[in-house]
C-alpha cells in the first residue's frame, strides 16, 4: 500500500507565518495555537525546513500550546545568503532574537537533526530559559554521529562542485534509506521544495559544516545536554543508519531519569519521527508538554 501524504502543501504552511527581519536577514516564523498557552519551540533539521513539524503542529495548538516554528537561516522561506559562514552558534543567536522580537520568555524545546545542536548551544547558554526539552533523531554525541555517502561527499572537498547537480529525484533517493518507515511521494517532494527554494540546495557544503562544529564544540555540547536539569523527553526512531538505535543506546546509559518514547514500531521508524509517525510523535509531545513525565 503507498503511504499517505501526512504534510499539508508547503504554500499553505509558508502562507501561515511571516519573515522577520533579524539583523541582515529575513527569517520565516509561524505561531499556532492560543497566544496565552504555554510556549514551545520547534527546531527543524537539516536539509529541511519547518514544514517537517507541520503534521505535529495542529495537535500542539489544539492542546492549548503557543507553538513557534521557524526556518533557520539558509534553510525554507528564510534567506540563503550564498557566499554567508553558517554556524550552529549563530543559529543559536538567530533563534534567540526570534524570541526576542516575539516576545517569547521561557520556553520549552524541541529540537531534531541538525535542530539538536542548535538546542544544545542554548542550553550552554542559558538553561534556566528552557522549561522542558524533547530530542528527535540527531547527532547528541559526535563521535556516535554516521553520516550517510551523500552526506559524507557533500562535506567533503568535491562537494560544492556536486551540490548544483542535486535533483528532485536524487534528494529523494538519499532520503529514502535513513527512513524505517515508507513516506509519501508528496511529502518528499514537499521537502524538496522547501531545500531546493532559491537554490538552496547549493549551500548544502556550506551547511555541513556543522558536523565539524560538533566535534569542535563536543564537550560544551555535552556537557549541557548531560547536565540540563528539566524534564527532559526523547522520542526516537530507532531503525535510523545516522542516529539510530546506537545512540538511543548512550542516551538510556548516560541519561536514566529522561523519559524515552522509542518508535520501535513494527515497522520501526527512522530519521524523521515527526514525518513517519506524526501520530506518536504528536500523541508523545502533548502529554509532556503539558506537564507530564518524561516517560
């Protein structure tokens, strides 16, 4: 049976936010749900974009949370300067701002992929801002970290002359082996859209540049995921070859008081929980952001 789209179409999503101007740049942001609920930030992954949270998104808002998405920086319908040194570090600073501009004291996290790190930069700096943190697939500990072969020669010497050749069809054949369960061809090429957005797909080089950023800042990022005191959820596909069942295996060894939600299906998921299994992750996300135990 051919999976079924889960993601509304990217227009609708995008139609529903706006683009702040956040120092040189534009970037989109998206509020659902009641402006007094508690807040909540969702923090995509990398190729992608916000879009990836928008089958979680409604569940959130109809529980009474103000849920803020947004698109990174080089990322969706924000600005992808070409020739601009992304950092984690910086989209760190770029999230805070958001916060900022939107009036968004405390908050709880929620953070996938590439989203993890930018989650971790921010407990370093500030836990005591983050009232509850929930972790999707994503490289928690660089040395677990197993980056597929696209991945590996996009980063590599040969990538930025690769990059301008990525299609529609190649973006959805090296998506598809780091996914346990079957996702619709819609939603793939809603994906694509969002990365390939005025040629985003070129900045990919400049974008894994993060992957030395993990190691570079290993012990800081660690350190705050392993020291963060509030309560703390991971909702985990399993059947993932870049940040699977390996490293929900530390996560159980260095962090035994922290609620797991493992996907183990069957089938079991991968990569994307949110896009695999919007349903548990929904179902997973509401109970503890309103309140509930890790667990």
């Amino acid at each position: 049976m051919t999976a079924a789209a889960v993601l509304p179409p990217l227009s609708r999503w995008t139609a529903g936010g706006e683009r702040l101007e956040v120092g040189e740049h534009r970037i989109f942001v998206r509020h659902d749900g009641p402006p007094d609920g508690a807040p909540v930030t969702l923090v995509h992954g990398f190729p992608t974009s916000s879009h990836d949270w928008a089958a979680v998104v409604p569940s959130l808002a109809a529980a009474g949370l103000r849920v803020t998405t947004l698109d990174l920086l080089g990322f969706g319908e924000s600005d992808k300067p070409r020739r601009h040194t992304y950092s984690v570090r910086d989209q760190a600073s770029l999230t805070e701002e958001v916060w900022w501009q939107c009036g968004t004291g405390r908050t709880a996290l929620v953070a996938h992929d590439y989203g993890v790190s930018v989650g971790q930069e921010l407990l370093a700096r500030d836990p005591a801002r983050i009232t509850r943190m929930a972790w999707l697939n994503g490289g928690l500990y660089p040395d677990l970290h197993r980056p597929v072969l696209t991945q590996r020669l996009l980063h590599g010497p040969i990538g930025p002359l690769l990059a301008p050749f990525t299609t529609r069809r190649r973006f959805s054949a090296a998506l598809r082996p780091v996914l346990g369960r079957e996702v619709a061809r819609q939603d793939l090429d809603a994906m694509w859209e969002a990365v390939s957005r005025d040629g985003g797909h070129r900045l990919a080089p400049r974008l894994l540049r993060y992957i030395d950023e993990r190691r570079v800042h290993a012990r800081r990022w660690t350190a705050a995921l392993e020291g963060y005191t509030g309560p703390t959820l991971f909702v985990w596909g399993p059947a993932d070859p870049i940040s699977g069942a390996h490293v929900l295996a530390r996560i159980r060894e260095r962090l035994p008081r922290a609620g797991v939600r493992e996907l183990a299906g069957p089938p079991a998921v991968g990569h994307y929980p949110q896009v695999e299994d919007p349903g548990a992750v929904s179902a997973a996300l509401t109970g503890f952001l309103l309140g509930g135990p890790g667990a």
